[in-house]
C-alpha cells in the first residue's frame, strides 16, 4: 500500500540566490527569483489561518532606474534608500525622529515614498500586525568616503530612540528589502513594485521562512540586510553573549555612541548572525572573512587549506567564537554574493551554473525553469563550502576551491601556539567488580534493564515512546552522569551525535585561550599545572 501523500506538509526554510556571472541587471534575474520563491513555498510554515505566513522576501540590487521614475523627488548621483516598517499610528513621530537623526549624523533625508501595498492578499493575522510601510531618501549633507558605513552609523543611532515597531528592512545605497509576514506567493501581489519591468537587478537573494524558536512577525521575515539563513544557529547564546561582551570595544571601533546596542534585542537566532556579519563588513572584512571567521570550515586537519586561509581561521579561532549551525546561508555585501554551508553540513544547498552565466543556489534543485540551457555545471555545497561570485566582474569561487582561497584574506602572519598537551601517567587500577564499572561510568540497573536486556534477547532495539518521565539531574536521588545536568534552553530541530574522534573531518575540539591552545576542554590535572604555570594562577 502506497503512503498517502500530505500535501499540506512543511518542512524547513527555503533559501537561495540568482545571479548572472558577468552580466548586467536585468528583470529575468527578479522574475527567476521571484519564481524560484513559489516553488520552495512547500518549505515554508502557515499559520492557522491558513493565509498568513511565517515570512517571506526578496533582497535586490536597488533597481536605480524604477526608484528614480517612482521616488517622486529629484535624487541625487549618491543616494541612500531606506526601506522601512513604521508603526501605525506613530508613524510621524517616527518619521520626525529618522529626519532629525538624520540631521545630527551629517545626512539630509530627501523625502519619503509610500510603498504600494495591496493589504487584501495577506492573511487576517498578518493584517493585524501589517506596519506602515514606506522608503525614505537620503543623501550626505557634504562629501564622505564611506557612504554605507555613515548610513550604518545613522541607523544603529536612530534604532536606539525610535519607537517599538519601527523597523529598517534596509538601509544602503547599493540594495534593498521587500519583505513581510506574506507566502511567497503573497509576496508580489502584496509589494507592486516587484511586478514592474524596470524592477531589474544582477542579482536577487531570496527566503521562505518555517519558524522554530521565534514567533513570525513581520521584521524577522528574512532576507535581512545581508544574510538569509536556513537551519538554527545551535551556539547562539555563547554568540550573544560574547558580542555583547565586546560591545565597547565595537563601539569605539565604529565610532558609536554608548546608547546604541551593537546586537538588536528580542530577534531570532539568524537576525542575530546578520547582526554580526554586518559588525564585520563594517570592520572592513571581506564578505568572505567575514563569513569564514563565523562560520569556519574544519580547516585543521583539510591539507588543501592554503596557508593564507589557515593563518587567517587561527587567528580568528583565538578571538572569535565559531556561529555553529546546522546552517545554510546565502549572503552579501551588495557587491558579492555567496552561499555558505556551516562544517556539519546539515542542510542542503545545490547550486546551477548554465553556459550563459545565469547562476541558480537554492535549498533544492529545480526551482529555476532552465528548459533550452546548456547547464555546464551541477554540484551541492560539502560541509564547510563556501560559493563567492561577483556578478559584475564575473569573478567564480566554487565551493570545492573554497579551502584554497588567497585572494580576498588579509594577510594574517603565523604565530605558532602554545599548546598544552595531555600528560602520560600511569592508567588507575582496573576495576573488576561490574557493578563498580556500572557505577563509575554512571550506569543505573534500569538503563540496563530497559536499554541492553533487549539488544541481548531480541537483537534489537527497544521500541518505546518519546519523552522522558525521570526526574532532572539535579533533583534526582541517584548520581547521574554529567551530560544528565545539560539541556538545550530552545526547540532544537537538528542536532544529531557527532563523534570528535570518527568525524574529525567536520569536528574539532581545539580551545584557544589567548595564544594557548588546548587540544580539548577536559583537563586532566597535568594540563591544569601546565595551564597555571602558563596563565599564572591570578587569570584561572
């Protein structure tokens, strides 16, 4: 008997690019995204309603011609968009705090342009939370070199006093945002811009999210600024903290005011990371540094890492925590765009690369019709793998180049670590008595009972129901194992065993502390004299 097929089914987010390699901007590469979008609609989740999605959007080159037939202002050669959510009903005080803002952060805000929306398609519970969507104009009040690094000045300064509910999808002079609470399909009935022909770019990125850890609303719909992301970011508690902890410093870095907070607050795991890509870019790293300082490949043990790529990831190990995954991530600067897939390699990303230029990355095959093109090229990203292209120039980086990168990484000089090695002792008495064993390696005479009694009788498995009605670790009466007393705080989806030893390839247990490094976290008590004599004793 045949399984019946639910086509109501979801499964997780849908994720990809489009780009021409070499080419100009053109309306194909916005219709190919926007049509690739509707075919990874099944990823997506819905809300009960049955019309309200958990998001979806489109990130584009600002399409220059369009925005200057519609803008309704005579803009300047040099201009910055915003596209932006206010809050209905406070949406002129908003608007009055981002023009003095602006003011104050050397910028004249040259207008702004209702964004044409057509309410009636999105979903009841979407309409309720439906903001006030407009794009407002700016442009420098004299002549600066960094237009994107004052626009990003300009924003995190304006976020700290603007009013809840107000939101910038975007705010550059190369690219911009259409997004929303909508399904893909929603998406250019809700925004008309997208179904006008002068809506052109060489390249457009594109998400249909299935919420997991956060509710949907309609700023966490994705692509953010920079990134769109598929998977959950399983470290990013350590992440936040850590980012938080060298908030001063990335302050001072970027030349902004005590007020304003370097990571937005209350967001999900993958605007959190898109936070952090930008503080990089705007650091002055590559997209593909940035990317690899977060998001690193398991460079240790690959000798193909060349020797520019594994100076640049040890230093960045000793003063930057890896954003683990499971992770597929498709990125940009505005200049470059890549896909990225985090060294567990748990979520798929397959990408196209057809005889014209035309370069299709998405979760699943087939979501681009390429009927009549010779596809020259059909391959997935391993774990790790980085794919860069640069649609202007036509510059390539395919993911099985990604370990023997050189162009585009800083030249970062060796400095060999310090390593604490473990130390050779004699082995501790064996033990004899199998209930000391049992009780030595936290064993209980149920877990026997329940777990091994079966494989030994039926050779098998034990079949039982999910869930687990012991006592936590710290309230029970009997000794438990340490790994009892660690649960994760989220709705975890993927997070499979992975062994350190037999999948050293994806794995690695290195900790740096400083230039020291240990080989694992566990100490024995030899590597903690070591470790003392090495640190000294007052930075334990």
């Amino acid at each position: 008997m045949k399984p019946s097929l639910n086509i109501t089914d979801h499964d997780a987010c849908g994720v990809g690019l489009i780009a021409q390699i070499g080419g100009a901007a053109s309306r194909n590469i916005v219709e190919r995204a926007l049509e690739a979008l509707i075919r990874l609609a099944h990823r997506g989740g819905v809300d009960a309603d049955g019309r309200s999605g958990d998001g979806a959007g489109l990130l584009t080159r600002i399409p220059e011609k369009f925005i200057r037939r519609h803008a309704g202002i005579d803009l300047p050669s040099e201009f910055g968009l915003g596209m932006v959510f206010l809050p209905p009903g406070k949406e002129r005080y908003a608007r009055n705090q981002i023009e003095s803002r602006a003011q104050n952060s050397g910028l004249k805000c040259l207008g702004w342009r209702p964004v044409p929306t057509n309410p009636e398609v999105v979903g009841p519970r979407a309409y309720e939370a439906l903001p006030v969507i407009e794009q407002c104009f700016f442009a420098p009040q004299s002549e600066v070199a960094d237009f994107e690094s004052m626009l990003f000045r300009f924003r995190k300064e304006a976020e700290a006093v603007l009013p809840a509910g107000t939101y910038f999808c975007s705010l550059s002079s190369r690219t911009v945002v259409y997004k929303g609470l909508l399904t893909p399909c929603q998406l250019p009935a809700f925004y008309s811009d997208l179904r006008e022909e002068e809506f052109e770019s060489a390249f457009a990125i594109f998400h249909q999210r299935y919420s997991t850890n956060t509710q949907p609303s309609w700023s966490l719909a994705q692509p953010f600024r920079f990134v769109a992301h598929n998977g959950e970011i399983n470290t990013i508690s350590g992440n936040r903290r850590w980012l938080r902890a060298r908030s001063f410093n990335l302050r001072q870095d970027l030349e902004l005011s005590d007020r304003v907070r370097v990571l937005e607050e209350r967001v999900s795991d993958s605007a959190s990371f898109d936070n952090g890509f930008e503080l990089f870019l705007r650091r002055g790293y590559s997209p593909a540094e940035a990317m690899l300082g977060m998001v690193p490949p398991a460079w240790e043990r690959s000798p193909e890492a060349s020797s520019e790529l594994r100076n640049f990831l040890e230093e960045q190990a000793r003063y930057q925590e890896a954003w683990d995954g499971p992770a597929a991530l498709v990125f940009t600067d505005s200049c470059t765009v890549g896909a990225k897939l985090d060294r567990n390699g748990l979520r798929p990303l397959r990408y196209t690369v057809t005889s014209d230029g035309l370069l299709v990355v998405g979760s699943e095959v087939g979501i681009a019709d390429l009927r009549g093109k010779k596809i020259v090229e059909r391959q997935r990203l391993g774990p790790g793998e980085i794919l860069l292209v640069n649609p202007a120039s036509g510059e390539f980086v395919r993911p099985k180049d990604s370990l023997r990168l050189r162009e585009g990484i800083r030249a970062v000089s060796s400095v060999p670590p310090i390593f604490v090695n473990p130390i050779d002792k004699a082995s501790p008495d064996a033990i004899d008595e199998p209930k000391q064993v049992m009780a030595a390696l936290g064993w209980s005479e149920d877990q026997f009972r329940l777990l091994f009694q079966p494989l030994v009788e039926q050779g098998q498995e034990a079949a039982w129901s999910m869930g687990d009605d012991a006592p936590p670790a710290s309230l029970s009466n009997f000794r438990r194992p340490l790994w009892d007393y660690c649960k994760q705080r989220f709705a975890q989806v993927t997070n499979p065993p992975i062994d350190s030893l037999r999948e050293s390839h994806v794995m690695s247990l290195k900790v740096f502390l400083g230039r020291t490094a240990l080989d694992s976290p566990l100490l024995d008590g030899g590597q903690l004299h070591l470790l003392e004599k090495e640190l000294g004793t007052t930075e334990r």
